[in-house]
C-alpha cells in the first residue's frame, strides 16, 4: 500500500498515479494531489454520470423571443454618491466585515448578456450543481464569489439573530419602513428609502444604507422593494460582525440556474412561440464567471489599479457579439482558463496564498480557513433552499487533479443541520495549496470515466466502447502496475504521444493491456489496440518541484500563425512599393515579416486608433502630477556596483545583465510632457503609437539596446533547485529581521546598508535583490520585494532570464494605464489634480530621443565599450514649446533604424551589416534577433502583453504589408511563455543591409490612408469623382493591359511624401465580398524595378522593357469578379535614384 499524506487530516490526499495531461500527452506516473471525497477502490460500481437536459438539441432559434430579468438592478447615481460618502468614516467596519469590497463592487455595472446566460443554462447539470460541456465538467464556486463578488465565507449564519441590546435599532429600522411604506402606500422601494437617510444625519443611516445595500445587491428577494428580513443582518455588519454570505450568494445561483434550465426545457416541450422570461438574482457573477475563464467570449476589460476589486474589470464594458455561444462554450476545452485568479494580483485574501511553489500549510489563519471553506464539501444556505457544494468535482479549477468524484450524502434536513455542515471546523487541518501557475491532470480512471459513460458524441463508438467494458478495468488506488520494468526495453521508442483527451471528433479509447499498463489511444478500430506501457523512468516522472520548469520544455506551439512551416520569419516577393520619402512607386523584391495579410481573407483587418486624434490635452499638464517607481540612483547605489563590478562582472556577463547593471548607474531626466504626450497616442489594441503619418511601437530591440536586457534566458517565475533554497531562506529572514525592527521597514535604503561591504555570504545575491526591485520588476517606489529573491539567485549563478520581455510588458501595462488615465480625466473635466505612475519612464524617453531628432537633448560621448544609454546620462532637456505638434509632424525626420548608424557592444550589432543577407539561426545573436521579430506573447508583472513587430517592421528594416489580426495566447503565463518561448533554431532568417530604407506596399498605402485620412478635403474630392477599380488578387498578372488604357491616362508624378497621393476608399458590399479601391481617374503607373541589394550597394538599376505586374492592392477574393485592366510600365529611361537619409549627427 502506498504512503498517504495527511490522509486523515487534510482535504487533500496524495498518491502516485498514473495521469494524463489535459492538453495532451504522454500519460505519466508521478504523485498527484486529489480533493477528497475521493472515488474508493473499495467501491463496485462506478457513480452515475452529470448530464445536462439540453446535450444536443440547439435552443437559440428562438431566443429572440426570451428575456432575462435581474433582481439586482444596475446602480443609480445616487446610490454610487451614497456609498463614496459613507466611506472614509465607515470603511474600516466594513473591511473588518468582510464587506468593504462588495460594497465597492455595487457602484459597478456589468451588461448583461442573454445568449450566454441561457447558453450556460442549457448545460447546468440540477443534480451536481455543475455545467457539463464535451470536453469536462466546470461550475462556479466560493473562490469565485469571493474574487468577483467580494463577499465573505467566513462568519456567522446570515439567520443568526442579534443580541438584545441591538433589539431598539431592529425596532427603530421597522418603524422607518412602515412611514416611508405608508407614503408610497404599497412597498417600500429603494429610492424611497434612499431620499428617506440619505445624508440626512439620522442616527440610523448606516443600518439603512446596509439595510439597501443588502436587499438590492446581495440578499434578493425582489426587483425595488427594501425587506426587513434583512434588518438583522445589516445590524450585525454595522457593528463590524463578520456574515457569511459568499454561500448565500452562490447558493442563489445554483437555484437560478436550475430554474432557468428547467424553463428552457419545459419552453421547448410547447409548440405555441409565447416569449420565454426567466428571472435571475446574480447574473453579474455568472457572467463575470464566463468571461474571465472563456477569453473568446470576454470583452475587452478595463484596466483597474490593484486596490480595486476584482470586478471593476467588467465595469460597463461593451459586450462581445458572438454569433454562437454554444458552439464556443462547447468548444472552449482548449481556451477555457482553469485558474484565472492565480496570474494578476488582487486584494482578496486568497491571493497572499497563490505563490510559485506547493507546500502544506496548517490551517490557522483566516485567509487559509477561506481557501479550506473553498475546497470542502458542504452544504450552502440561501434564501428557502439549501443547495450542495461539490467542489471535487472541478478539483482542476483550485491547481489539483481530477479523480473520478464520488456522490455525498445530503445533509439538507434542516437549515441547522445544513449550517453545520458549512461550519464545521477546519482549524488545525493540514491543507495542500499547490504552485499557482501548475497545470493539473485527470487520472486515467477518469479519463476512462469520462470518455465511456458520459458524452459520447459518436453513437457507434458509444457502442463500441460498451461491447468491450470488459477490457476496461479501473485502475484502483494503491495497487502500482506490474512488470513495468520488464516491459521497457526496446518498447518505449513505440510510446506514441495521446492526441487530445478532450477531442470530441477524434474520440480514442484508453484501455488496459494484459500487464496491466495503460494503453496509448489508436487511430484504428477500436477492437485493435496498442499496447503500450508506462514506464516510471526517472526522465520520465513528473515531479511536483519541477512543475514550473516543465514550463520551459513543454511542446511548442505557435501563437495564432505557423513561422515555423517554412523556417523562416520573412517573406520574399516582387511586390509594387511606394518609398518612404516619395516618388514613384517600384517594382522589387519585397521582404516582408510575418504574419502576412493573405489574400484568402475576405476583411481587412480592424484599423488601428488612438483616442486623441483631434482634440490636445497639453493645456492640462498643471493638473497631472507625475512620478516614476524606478528612482534616480543614490551615490551609495553607484558605489556598491563600481565595487562589485571586478569581481561579478564575469558573472554578470554570462547571466546577460552586465551593461544593464551599469546602465543602472545613469540618470536620466524625467520629461513629462513628453511621456503624456506619448500617451495620447497610444493604442491598447494594438500597443502601439498611431501617427498620422504611421504606427511605431517600443519593441524588444529597442529594450536590448537602451536597457541592455536579454530577451534569451528562463521565465523570470522559473523556481529555485533545490539546492539553492537555503540562499532564498537567508535573504527572506535577513528581510523580516529589517521588518521585525521597531519603525523598521525593508526599503531599499536600509537594505543596502544593511549589506552593502558588510562581508556577508549572500551580499551578492542581495545586490541583485535590490537591483530588481529598484530598477528592473519594479512594482513600489523604494520597498524591496520578496519575490525577486529567487531571480537574484538565479542571476547569482550566471543562469540567464529574459528580463526584456518582462520590462516591454511593463511598458505596455504603463502606456496603457496611463492613456486610460488621461481619458478619465478628460471625460471628468475637473481641476482634481491626476497622480500618474510609470516604472520605465528612462527607457520611453530614450526611444523617443534615439528616433525623434527634433525632441532629443544633446546627447553625450560615450566609448564603444559603454552601453547605449550612457548617451543620454545626465543630459539637459531639451524645451519644445509643443510636444504634440512635433510628434504629429515627426515623418520627415523620425528615424527608423537608430541602432544601424553607432556601433555597440549589444550583440545585435554585429548582425547589422552593408550587405543583406539570409542566415541559419544558430547563435545566441541570430536568435535574438529572431526572437524580436516574431509576433508572440510578453509575460509581465501580473500582466500579459501582446508583441506585434509586423505592424511596425520598418524599424528592423523590412517593407510593411498591412498587419493581420494575431490570435492571442494569454489564457495563463504558461501558455504565454509557450508562444513567446518557442523554438526558431535552425530556421532562417534575413537581415536586411543597414542603411536600407524600407518601403510600404500598395495596398498598405490604400489601407493606412482610408483608415486616417490626414486631409478631409482632399478625401471628399477623391469621394465626388471615384471610379471604381477592381483589385488583382495576388498571383495573377494583367492580361491584354496595353488595349485597355486610354491615351489620356496619366501616369504618378514625384511627390513629396505619401501624403499626397490620393486617398483611397474602401468599400465592403454585402453581394460582393470584393474590396476595392477608388481613385479619380485610371492610372499608369511608371514602376521602376530594383532589388534590396541593389538599392543598399550602388542605389541604382537599369530599367526593364514594358511588362506586366499584378498590382499589390487589398485583396479582391472574388473569383466571378471581372478585372479592368491596367498597364504598369517601366521607361528604358528612368533610373531609380533611392535617396539616402543622411546620418544624424551625434
């Protein structure tokens, strides 16, 4: 018999166990954690399996004829102004209530959404109180009351009465309802007994503001009516009582869901159409649910500072129209998001116990009682019912693996007997809170389980698998497979990897072979199956301390487009481009990065916006106050890295952080106008600047150079080996000791002088503590975060972590924090001063300096060997009288490629050379430059951020195409880390020369000047003489071209920028999916040919005869659509001259 932990005083039971990985995989035998009641081996039959009513036949043809009504009504004004008026004097009870932020959380509004609650309903499961998809079952649980409703599991029953010397204000509160009831003469509403207390100085407001809040946002009951059954209960929490009402909450919704599915099925059994209304108390928790677990049905969330509660992130956001929401939640196995809470911090208790690795814990505090509550069985109290609660049946959404779940008794005879059950306590337990970003699996009984008996889609394999049970024993606990060993040799090669457990179309049938091994699923019939064995080889087992570094090595997948089909990131093509600085479109061989806009796609995809495209905010910068969180550096700080510098900095070099360590050295004056300015033109979409004249964006390159950090490397949340936690364990304690002090607090400062040439073991590491805390993850102004400890070690050993990506996210959160900011404020229009934070605000301003000459300070001298940033150390602003007016104006002089023109010694560098060329990605070099090309995902602090290089590829010097939309891949950072981690080596990859000035093509000039079009007069002429043009689609040349234009056809003059050429409309028809372009007359095009070398060695080629060239427009996917047609010549005359952009005089 195995050993079990803690088997008889935890929630948790561990084994080890034969587990299959829910993405996939290779089944492997490793030690899993299980939530109790678990699925006896002592037990004969398997459990009856969850089924929804509705598991096949679609509803949502007759929709349109239902409604869903909402008890909890959305906010009034008066409401939100009586809450933000109550609390400064009375916030402190209500934290001490557990209230504080569920009342915050009822200013917010949340739109509701019909399709989906109905389409949840259809797979709500009455008799385990959970939804039951094809691909597993889910439900909403206390963990999910607690972040999205704010409400408490701890404390008294909400039935429990008060005490007698309370009796007088229950009296007092009664008395109020029958005046105000005798004015209105039926019932008592809410803003009735609003206008009654509000600020009116009875002494009775708080009891009657909780009393509103109760029946209006928590306990309903009724649409608009006060109930005095809920007098007690606002009694208690004005006294700072805690009142359990998270199961309260959640028991409300178990029961709105089976009434609503109930409805839904007896609607469907009529056959007249009469509309279908349900009524539903908390739709804004279910919907909050479905949004933060299924991303393809979320909309866009606001950006909210980490104090706010959880659900200021749906606060009146626009929902997302989805053509079907039950094909999505059905399909949504791959996307659906186990563990949403675990990735950005929140101010829920539950929080301070989601770190990066497992242990136990004894239950004692209230914060680990909470998370017990969360993961036990129990049953819930609402109002007249009682519902159960089985977490054990969705053990993956709390970080633990899935067995098959047992049924529990009821224990419903009474309310009393209900509350025990709850109630019953868990002090002294011993609970198991695993590593917050681990992927959990599901036993192979389960999947047996599962598969077998619950949701076959194909009846025949439903049959098949029936007629062979007897092949199918359970695997029982305990009892580890025989002759595992005998079995490897020579077999283990043979060990095919599981396709999807959860594929529904390709359903595989796991069986048992006579060794008693578990068998890898065929592509056969199912009476013939592979035998296969599991073999616990020690490169094979998973071992719960290695969880986090599976990250690294788990398979690779791509991020919404393959660039590894053809190993390379670029493509090449002869394509019509229009130059930069004017002039004649050319006919050359175009480099373009992926992914492309493909001519397959029917919509272009959406243009790119940034709030501000008329209206300046620079009158009101008096009113913004800024500050940074990375400080300047003290002269002890300098000090301390000059002195460690001869004897770490071979470290430092093979870890990757040596000119950045230096860099930090430097101080760089803070420009605020400028960063606002910036701002304002930033694109949360997109996350990029928008122009009139372009889209730029601070890339990964950029973080190379001017920050000198490693875009190569581990996660920067890889945990520690074993062998380094008593390094962690040093610098933690040495932390607390700093903490423990009276008036002590662990600032930087004290930090540093506490072991700054102090001799201590750990100085090293400690250095480099604080050195992330200040200048890299920022995250405070001067307080030293426990949480880069085991980065610092990490760096301590030359291990290399990509710190860039973690900075660029950081950069992007900021920009996008503090555009929202600037909005806010101006949709306010109020003299209230704005507090604006940024943590990077040196590496923004140098991007602008290195690219805007017109911006930029004198820059210093620096030697080759310094980093980059030492240009801009302790430089003088430069004063512009307006800053956006400079930006707006920067094409002329906006310098694409800053990085070409100075040698460094970052090691891109060396790739920047006079010549083109194609490489194999072999180096370290080449794959960071391959790394900042490629469109992936950025894993922040409590963040996630999209990378799109191929909207701005002109700044590593490739022709722009217009950027298609990338799916993203931000379910989790493990999944964030896949995409932005994998594997380019051995690819190709160009590098175009150095003074290369790259071009856009055709169609991206039609696209950008139809999206922003910077003269409205010169658009409406366009408009008023438009003949309409069909575009070629890509591949297909002109036929017949010379007969089809007239004579008087003019032909594209110089011009000076791309600004003058006329402007382009799109059009998109509902008969003909065709998009076209309209200009005012037909054209012929004189188009010089030339190549990329040719243009970087001698800027000159000869022209070719007259000939034939598919036009690079918008993509006209109409095959019945008839071309006109258009000749494209090139004059034996005309010799391309590319002009060449002077360097900058630095």
């Amino acid at each position: 018999m195995e050993d079990q932990i803690f088997a008889a005083d935890s929630l948790v039971e561990e084994r080890e166990v034969v587990m299959h990985p829910p993405s996939g995989g290779n089944p492997t035998l490793r030690k899993a954690h299980f939530l109790k009641p678990i699925f006896s081996q002592d037990h004969t039959h398997l459990p009856t399996p969850p089924s929804s009513v509705l598991s096949s036949k679609p509803t949502f043809l007759n929709i349109k004829n239902w409604s869903v009504n909402s008890y909890k009504a959305y906010p009034s004004e008066k409401w939100k102004i009586w809450v933000h008026s109550l609390k400064p004097k009375y916030q402190e009870i209500w934290k001490q209530a557990g209230i504080y932020e569920a009342i915050l959380a009822s200013t917010n509004k949340v739109t509701r959404n019909k399709e989906l609650i109905f389409g949840l309903a259809e797979r709500w499961c009455a008799e385990t109180n959970t939804f039951v998809f094809p691909w597993g079952e889910v439900t909403i649980t206390l963990e999910d009351v607690m972040f999205l409703g704010g409400y408490s599991v701890l404390g008294a029953s909400f039935l429990t009465p008060i005490p007698d010397e309370c009796v007088g204000v229950f009296d007092s509160l009664k008395k109020a309802h029958y005046e105000v009831k005798l004015v209105n003469g039926k019932q008592v509403s809410g803003p009735m007994w609003m206008e009654y207390f509000m600020c009116s100085g009875k002494d009775l407001e708080h009891e009657a503001f909780l009393a509103m809040w109760l029946s209006r946002f928590v306990l309903l009951s009724s649409k608009d009516s006060i109930a005095m059954r809920d007098f007690h209960v606002a009694i208690h929490l004005s006294r700072g009582n805690r009142i359990a009402l998270a199961p309260v909450v959640l028991a409300s919704i178990y029961t709105d869901m089976r009434l609503a599915q109930n409805s839904v099925v007896e609607f469907l059994t009529l056959v007249s159409k009469v509309g279908l209304s349900i009524n539903f108390c908390h739709s804004d928790l279910v919907l909050m649910w479905a949004w933060e677990r299924f991303p393809k049905l979320r909309p866009i969330p606001c950006v909210i500072e980490r104090t706010e509660p959880r659900s200021a992130r749906w606060n009146n956001v626009k929902i997302l129209k989805v053509k079907d929401v039950r094909a999505v939640l059905d399909s949504g196995k791959e996307s659906f998001v186990w563990r949403p809470y675990v990735t950005i911090s929140s101010t829920s208790m539950l929080s301070n116990l989601y770190g990066d690795t497992d242990g136990w814990v004894v239950v004692e505090s209230d914060d680990t009682e909470s998370l017990a509550r969360c993961l036990r069985v129990s049953e819930l109290i609402g109002l007249g019912y009682i519902e159960q609660y089985l977490p054990h049946r969705v053990a993956m959404q709390f970080g633990l693996d899935q067995d098959v779940p047992p049924h529990v008794s009821r224990s419903n005879e009474s309310p009393k007997s209900a509350w025990r059950s709850y109630n019953r306590s868990v002090r002294g337990m011993k609970l198991y809170i695993p590593p917050r970003l681990l992927e959990t699996d599901a036993s192979s009984r389960y999947v047996i389980w599962w598969r077998r008996g619950l949701l076959p889609v194909n009846g025949k394999v439903a049959t098949t698998c029936s007629q062979k049970d007897e092949h199918l024993p359970l695997i029982s606990w305990g009892h580890k497979r025989k002759r595992l060993r005998k079995a490897l040799p020579r077999k283990i090669k043979g060990f095919r990897k599981t396709n999807d457990l959860d594929d529904e179309h390709a359903l595989k049938i796991m069986q048992l072979n006579k060794d008693d091994a578990v068998v890898s699923n065929t592509d056969h019939a199912l009476a013939e199956v592979n035998k296969v064995n599991i073999v616990p080889a020690k490169d094979e087992v998973v071992s719960k301390a290695n969880c986090m570094n599976n990250i690294v090595n788990i398979q690779e997948k791509t991020c919404g487009y393959t660039d590894t089909d053809t190993y390379t990131l670029v493509e090449e093509r002869q394509v019509a481009m229009h130059s930069q600085c004017g002039g004649n479109p050319t006919l050359r061989n175009a480099h373009i990065l992926k992914p492309n806009f493909s001519e397959n796609q029917s919509h272009l995809p959406s243009p790119p916006t940034s709030l501000f495209s008329s209206k300046p905010t620079s009158g009101k910068l008096n009113n913004y106050k800024f500050q940074s969180c990375k400080g300047y550096p003290s002269k002890k700080w300098k000090t301390w890295v000059h002195s460690l510098k001869p004897k770490y900095q071979e470290i430092w070099k093979q870890a990757g952080i040596y000119e950045a360590i230096l860099a930090s050295t430097y101080e760089i004056p803070r420009d605020k106008e400028l960063i606002i300015g910036l701002a304002e033109r930033w694109c949360a979409e997109t996350n990029t600047f928008i122009f009139p004249w372009g889209e730029v964006t601070i890339t990964l390159e950029d973080i190379m150079f001017l920050g000198s950090y490693s875009v190569l490397g581990a996660l920067f949340l890889t945990p520690l080996p074993d062998e380094c936690v008593g390094v962690f364990d040093s610098l933690t304690n040495a932390y607390k000791e700093l903490k423990s002090v009276p008036g002590g607090s662990a600032t930087a400062l004290v930090w540093m002088l506490y072991f700054m040439f102090s001799g201590k073991q750990f100085e090293h590491e400690a250095f480099l503590a604080m050195w992330l805390s200040r200048f890299v993850l920022v995250r405070s102004n001067s307080v030293m975060v426990m949480k880069d400890f085991h980065v610092a070690i990490h760096l301590s050993r030359g291990n290399r972590i990509a710190l860039a990506p973690v900075v660029l996210a950081s950069i992007y959160t900021n920009m996008k924090l503090l555009h929202n900011s600037i909005v806010k404020s101006i949709s306010l229009d109020s003299k209230v001063r704005l507090k604006l934070t940024f943590c990077h605000t040196d590496l923004v301003q140098m991007w602008v300096w290195e690219r805007f000459p017109k911006l930029r300070p004198t820059p210093s001298v620096v030697e080759r060997e310094e980093p980059r940033s030492a240009r801009w150390n302790g430089v003088k602003l430069f004063k512009v009288r307006d800053v956006r007016a400079t930006l707006d104006s920067g094409k002329e002089s906006f310098i694409w490629r800053p990085y070409v023109k100075i040698s460094s010694s970052c090691m891109l560098s060396k790739l920047y050379r006079d010549n083109e060329q194609w490489v194999v990605v072999e180096s370290d070099d080449t794959e960071s430059f391959a790394r900042c090309l490629r469109v992936s995902e950025l894993v922040g602090l409590d963040c996630i951020e999209q990378y799109l290089p191929h909207r701005v590829a002109m700044q590593f010097g490739l022709d722009q195409d217009i950027p298609p939309s990338v799916m993203r891949s931000n379910e989790s950072p493990k999944t964030a880390w896949r995409s932005y981690k994998r594997s380019f080596r051995g690819g190709k990859l160009y590098i175009p020369p150095r003074l290369l000035m790259s071009d856009v093509s055709s169609r991206y000039v039609v696209w950008w000047r139809g999206l922003l079009p910077v003269n409205q007069e010169m658009l409406t002429n366009c408009i008023k003489n438009e003949k309409q043009l069909p575009l070629i689609p890509w591949g297909h040349k002109r036929r017949r071209s010379r007969n089809a234009l007239s004579s008087k056809s003019e032909s594209f003059g110089k011009r000076k920028d791309l600004d003058d050429m006329p402007v382009s409309k799109i059009r998109s028809g509902t008969e003909n999916p065709a998009k076209r372009f309209c200009m005012t007359e037909p054209v012929t095009m004189s188009v010089r040919s030339m190549s990329s070398s040719d243009k970087s060695k001698e800027r000159k080629c000869f022209a070719e005869s007259s000939k034939n060239l598919k036009e690079n427009g918008i993509v006209n996917n109409s095959s019945h659509a008839e071309a006109n047609h258009v000749t494209i010549e090139l004059t034996k005359d005309e010799i391309v001259m590319k002009v060449e952009s002077s360097l900058d005089g630095e």
